[in-house]
C-alpha cells in the first residue's frame, strides 16, 4: 500500500469541533468543503421528510451521525487526505485492499468517538 507522508504534529485541527446540531454542522461544512453544501442541504431535506413521514427521530439522528463524522474527519485536512487516498486505492483494485479497509474503518471509529458517537 502506498503510503502518505504524515506528521502527526502539523495536522491540527481547522476548526473547533462543533456541537452536533443541523445549525453547527452547517457551518462547519460552509467552513471546511464548500463544494459540499448541496448534499448536506439536500441530505437535511430529506431527513427532516423522513422524519416526519415516520414520527420518528431517526432519520435526523442518522443525519447528524453521517454529517458528525464527516466533520470531524474533514477537521484534520491529513487525515481527510489521507482517508481519500486509502478510498482511491480501494477503488482502483489494483492492490488488496484489506489493510486499507482497515485503515478507513479506524478512521471512521476515530472521528466516531471524537464526535461523541
């Protein structure tokens, strides 16, 4: 597996992690992946439809995990670069991507916990 160069001092975090609210997680996307906006916007509309469709909290906590982790990931521009090369190896099934799927997965457990999730 090809390797990034990582220096575990020089990924500080851009901005504080922010509270796990619509309202908060917006802004920290408009802040850290512009580009991003329409699918957080459209995947706010259509939790807060589920929700309402079902009665239920659900679809809005699924939200608020989906979009916490991608904060938090997105919050440390190393580790963000670094989880989309290990997405790019896997995708191109050029090498076995077992070490990588476990690499993405301790990223994801990672930014789980740093989220409070």
């Amino acid at each position: 597996m090809t390797a990034l160069p990582a220096d575990p001092q020089a990924d500080e975090p851009l901005i504080p992690m922010p509270s796990l609210t619509p309202g908060a997680l917006r802004t920290a996307v408009e802040s850290l992946t512009p580009s991003r906006m329409p699918a957080f916007v459209s995947d706010l509309v259509d939790a807060t439809t589920s929700a309402q469709q079902l009665q239920s909290f659900a679809p809005l906590r699924t939200f608020v995990h989906t979009w916490g982790v991608f904060v938090a990931i997105q919050r440390y521009p190393l580790r963000a670069a670094r989880l989309r090369h290990l997405e790019d190896l896997v995708s191109a099934g050029v090498e076995d991507p077992v070490d990588a799927i476990a690499e993405i997965r301790k990223i994801h457990a990672d930014a789980q916990a740093e989220a409070g999730l």
